[in-house]
C-alpha cells in the first residue's frame, strides 16, 4: 500500500508535467490542425532558461522561498511565450497555405534547431539546478511520507490547468479561441482576428511547456537538451489519450498517462519504462483513435 | 526512359566508378556511408515518396535486418551475405505485423506512431530481449563478407559492393515505380478516396509498399552489419530515421533527388568537420527554410507521362534536362 501509494502521487506529479505540455500539443492542434514537434524542445528551452535564472538569482541572493522561484517562473513563462509567437511566426505563418507535410517538416526543423542551439549555449552535459531552492521538507499523510515538493507540483499544475480551463470557458479571448478551433472561416466572418488568436495559443500553450520545464528542473534537480522529445513524445501521448484538440482531455489524458506509467515502472518493470508510454500510445491510436474525450483522428477504410 | 535521364545515370556511374582512385580510405569510408543511406533512403522512399505515407520509424526495419544478420552469423555461422535474405524477410515480416493494424491512421498520426515503433524496438533490443541481442553492449565479431570466394574487408571493397547495391537498387525501383504497384502507390498518395473509388484496395498497397520497402531496409542492414562488424542499439536511434526521413523530402522523392539528398546530408557534413557541432542546428534551419521556399524538395519526380500529345512530350522534356544537369552536378 505504502509502494502503490508512493507511486500514485508520483505518477500524478509526472502526469501533471504531461498534461501542461499536452496542453500546448493540443491547443494548436485544435487552431491550426497542426502538431508542433518543436513543442517539446520549447519545454527544454524552459527549463534551461530556469536554471540560468535560479543561478544568476542564486549568486546575487535573491532568492528567498517561495516568492524568488513564483518570479522566476513568471519570467520562464514570459520568455518561453516569446519565442513560441516567433517560431509561429518563422516557421509555421509561411507555411500555413501549403501541404500538411510541409507544415510537418518544418516543424521538425525548428525541433533539431532548438535541440542544438541548447546544446550549444549550454554544453552538452546535464545541468544541474540549485539545490536549496527546493524545499526537502517531508510531508506525512495518514502515516505515508510524501515530499513537499511532490505535493506542490501536483497543486501548481492543478492551478494552472484550472486557470487555463477558466480562460478559455468563461473570457471573450477564451470563446474567440474556441471559435477558431471550430471553425477558421466562420470565426473570421465574426470579426474575430484568427492571426491574433493564433498567436496567442502559440504564446499560451509554449508559456506552459516552459513552467513544465522549471518543474521537472526543480523535481529532479538536473536537466539535459535531449530531455524535450521524450517528454514531449510522452506529452503527445497524453494529448492523444484524451483526446486531441480536447482541453480537459490534455489534462486527464496527461494525469493518466503519468499514473499508468509510474505504476507500469513498478510493477511490470522499470527497464520497459518508456516503452510502456509508447505503447499506450499505439493501443489507443489502434483502439480509440478518438482519446477519452476526443474528435476522430482515423480515416475509415 | 528519356534520354536525359539515362545520361545522368551513366554520368553518376562513371563517376561512382573511377572517385576511389582520387579518395584516401577516410573518404572512402565516407562515401560507403553516403551509399548505405542512399539505398535505405531508396527503400524508404516507396513508402514515403511513392505511397506518401509518412513513415519516421525506417531505423526499426534497418535494426531487425542488421540484428537478424548478427545473430545469424555469430550463433550459427551463417556466412554474412546469405544471411541477407533472411535479414529482407525478418524486416517485412515485422513490418507486416506493425503495418497492419495502424496503416488507415491520417498522416501525422502515423508519423508519430511510427517514431513510437522505433523507439519501442531499440528499448527491446536495449533490454535484451529474448536474450538474443546482447543488450546495450550489441552484438560483435561479425564477419566479413566473402564473394565468390573474396574476402570484402577493406573500404574501397565495400565502396563497390555498396555503390553496385545502390545501382540494382535503383534499376529494380524505376522498374516498380511504373508498374502497376508503381501507379497504384502514386494514385494512393494523390488521392487516396479517389483511389479507393476507382479499385484500387489501398489498405493493402498501402502495408505492401510498407514491406517492400522494411525488406530492403532489412538487406541494407546485412550490409551495414558486416561493414561495421559490431552494432548496438544507438545505432538504430530515432535520430537515423530522421536523416531518412530528411533526405527523402529535401531530396524530393526522385530516386536521383535522394541520391543527392544523401550526398548533401552525409557527406557535405564531413567537409564541414570543423563546425561538427554547429551542423545539426544548420540543418534543422534548412528544413524550416527549404519548406517555406521549395516544399517540393530539390529534385522532385518528373511528371510521368503515358503516350501523349508530342506538344506536352517537349514541354516535359525540357523539365527533364534541367533536373538531369542537377543530378549529374552531384
């Protein structure tokens, strides 16, 4: 009980990683119909900015508790936002009139360009994030020990999918998007500027990728250029399993994916760890092409 | 068969012929290396090029092959190039298995399930599974080929036994490119409800093109593993189907575009050693740039024609020679 439990809240601290990358994947694929293969280095590009930040910050001391790492992560959210509006606009704007796999193509191109530029500003070797940031304070629950940090994770992903869940629902911006999503052309008639919403999710959905990326700086303590594709790989799988273009989907789909994975690592076996992910991802495609709450992704034959 | 076309290719031959006399054995070696992707890049391109499915996960066809090679030759002694058949039927075997059931997804789709194959099959062969594979570490002490009694072991004996595989290679795809599996794929990859419409059963093109093309893929590996003498999971990253998938589509699909597409993305790399680590960040720029500019790719398919007026003949041959003099130029 004590292992299942241990393994519960960290596939749910996981999940809450996937689900806000899943977030970005599923947004623009709902405005543009698109995925964004540069999506996952967007996240490492967050976490490597968070760590410059919590070192410059670190030195100069102005860090203080929970205050210091809530403005990095303002900032992270900020920078990430800008280059996500700048890829769209190099990349993918261009492109938006011609073949989906043009579109694809360069999508991966500014994948492998992200990927390398990290690895050329910050050297190929894993960083590794400042320790006393992150509070190693041991919460005890019914008799169950769980890390602080563990719980704060949970709750912060938890409160920004709440926070993107209210935007989206209840905003005239958040009705505007859902209006694109739907249908470009008619929201066009509407007067509602599609380039500007388009915009605008390419700044939410990176903004959040990047503060996953701060999170799993700050849960594992190091990060590496690499790590982006297999999250984001992962976060893709999330986006699928609840269904793509689906906003809650993301999120379910995304705590799923991270509570399956945790608990396949425990009880099946930790070497086929990755594989299980994939693996989900190809049930799901073959089984309920759909997701959990989704729009059909399958052409009948 | 124009005669542009023919020129062209008899150009690359002369050239492919003679180039290890003026090459030291590091170029040479750089050079099998540009033929080995060529011919996976061939076979990659049935089904990516010809049937338009987008398929990221050719590493895993490859990787069944070399293994199915290596376990061959170092348990029960096969000699190397006999095993290349069975390294062909492994790969199309496996490729039938994961084809079928995910061959109706949409483009992207299966574009991303593909890339989950790959990744899959390098995690078993990393955990050693059926403990055939020898883990992380590899399989090594493969054996050079031996032909007709010869031993291949030196680079510039693998240049000719490589470049005369690109060469059949390239004989026998023109040959199914206007067959009629040839028209079916191209129909599928136009329009596939159009396809359908007509009769063609595309489901079933659609996971032949796939085992056509993982059997190749799977022969290429036999080579690859006698080459190297040693392979080991990293080999097969998800990375090599990438450049795969690069070279088809910046090459345009054309067997002589991925011929160049493999020069350009194997080879120009090793002129530019110098700047080794900035390179992949130049070539992700060129995707992005090459989609917005030219998303045909550098050396598209010439439009096929089938006995038509003489007016559109000329208009399609002069196309041709412009397209051959590119060729020729790599």
């Amino acid at each position: 009980m004590e292992e299942f439990f241990q393994q519960l809240t960290n596939g749910l601290a996981v999940g809450g990683i996937y689900a806000l990358i899943a977030l970005g994947y599923t947004m623009v694929y709902g405005v543009l119909k698109l995925i964004n293969f540069a999506h996952g280095d967007l996240f490492t590009i967050g976490a490597y900015l968070g760590f410059t930040l919590f070192t410059a910050f670190g030195l100069s001391g102005l860090v203080s508790g929970p205050g210091g790492v809530l403005l990095v992560l303002v900032m992270v959210m900020g920078l990430v936002a800008l280059i996500g509006f700048l890829l769209e606009r190099v990349a993918y704007r261009p492109l938006r009139s011609s073949s989906r796999l043009s579109a694809v193509v360069s999508a991966l191109g500014a994948s492998i360009f992200f990927q390398n530029a990290v690895m050329l500003i910050y050297g190929a070797k894993f960083q590794v994030y400042p320790n006393d940031i992150r509070p190693s304070y041991v919460l005890s629950i019914m008799g169950i020990d769980v890390p602080l940090v563990r719980i704060m994770m949970i709750a912060a992903s938890l409160g920004l999918m709440l926070a993107l869940y209210w935007f989206t629902q209840r905003t005239r911006i958040g009705a505007a998007i859902r209006a694109t999503a739907i249908d470009q052309g008619a929201a066009k008639l509407m007067g509602i500027d599609v380039n500007r919403v388009i915009s605008l999710v390419f700044m939410i959905g990176p903004a959040l990728g990047g503060v996953a990326g701060v999170m799993v700086g700050l849960y594992y303590g190091q990060v590496d250029f690499t790590m982006g594709w297999v999250y984001g790989l992962k976060a893709f799988t999330a986006a699928i399993l609840g269904g793509i273009g689906n906003i809650p989907g993301a999120m379910v789909g995304g705590l799923l994916l991270g509570v399956i994975e945790a608990l396949g690592a425990a009880y099946i076996s930790i070497a086929w760890k990755d594989a299980i992910a994939f693996l989900v991802l190809i049930l799901i495609l073959i089984i309920r092409p759909t997701g959990l709450l989704g729009e059909r992704v399958a052409d009948k034959i | 068969m124009t005669v542009s076309r023919t020129t062209s290719y008899a150009g690359i031959a002369v050239v492919v012929a003679v180039l290890p006399l003026l090459l030291d054995p590091y170029w040479t070696d750089v050079f099998v290396s540009i033929g080995l992707y060529s011919v996976l890049a061939l076979s990659l391109n049935i089904i990516l090029g010809q049937a338009g499915l987008f398929h990221m996960g050719h590493a895993a066809f490859y990787a069944v092959g070399a293994y199915v090679t290596a376990i061959a030759n170092t348990m029960w002694g096969v000699p190397v190039l006999w095993a290349m058949p069975f390294a062909g039927l492994g790969a199309a075997l496996f490729a039938m298995v994961v084809a079928r059931p995910i061959i109706h997804l949409r483009g992207d789709y299966l574009l991303i399930v593909t890339i989950g194959i790959v990744e899959i099959v390098r995690i078993a062969l990393i955990n050693n599974v059926f403990g055939l594979t020898g883990g992380a570490n590899g399989i090594f002490g493969i054996s050079r080929p031996m032909l007709f009694g010869f031993k291949i072991a030196k680079p510039v004996h693998f240049y000719y036994l490589v470049w005369a595989y690109v060469a059949c290679s390239i004989l026998l795809f023109r040959r199914l490119e206007n067959s009629r599996f040839g028209r079916a794929l191209n129909y599928i990859k136009e329009d596939d409800t159009a396809a359908e419409g007509s009769g063609v059963n595309t489901a079933s093109y659609k996971l032949w093109a796939f085992v056509l093309g993982a059997f190749w893929a799977g022969m290429t590996g036999t080579i690859y593993a006698a080459k190297m003498t040693i392979i080991s999971p990293e080999s097969f990253s998800f990375w090599e189907s990438v450049v795969l998938f690069a070279i088809v589509i910046l090459g345009g699909g054309s067997n002589r575009g991925v011929l160049l597409g493999a020069f350009l993305l194997i080879g120009l790399p090793e002129f530019f050693r110098e700047f080794a680590s900035a390179r992949m960040l130049a070539f992700g720029l060129a995707m992005v740039v090459m989609m917005i500019f030219r998303p045909q790719g550098m050396l598209p398919p010439m439009p096929r024609f089938y006995k038509l007026p003489e007016r559109i003949r000329c208009i399609t041959g002069k196309g041709g020679d412009a397209a051959a003099q590119a060729g020729g130029g790599a």
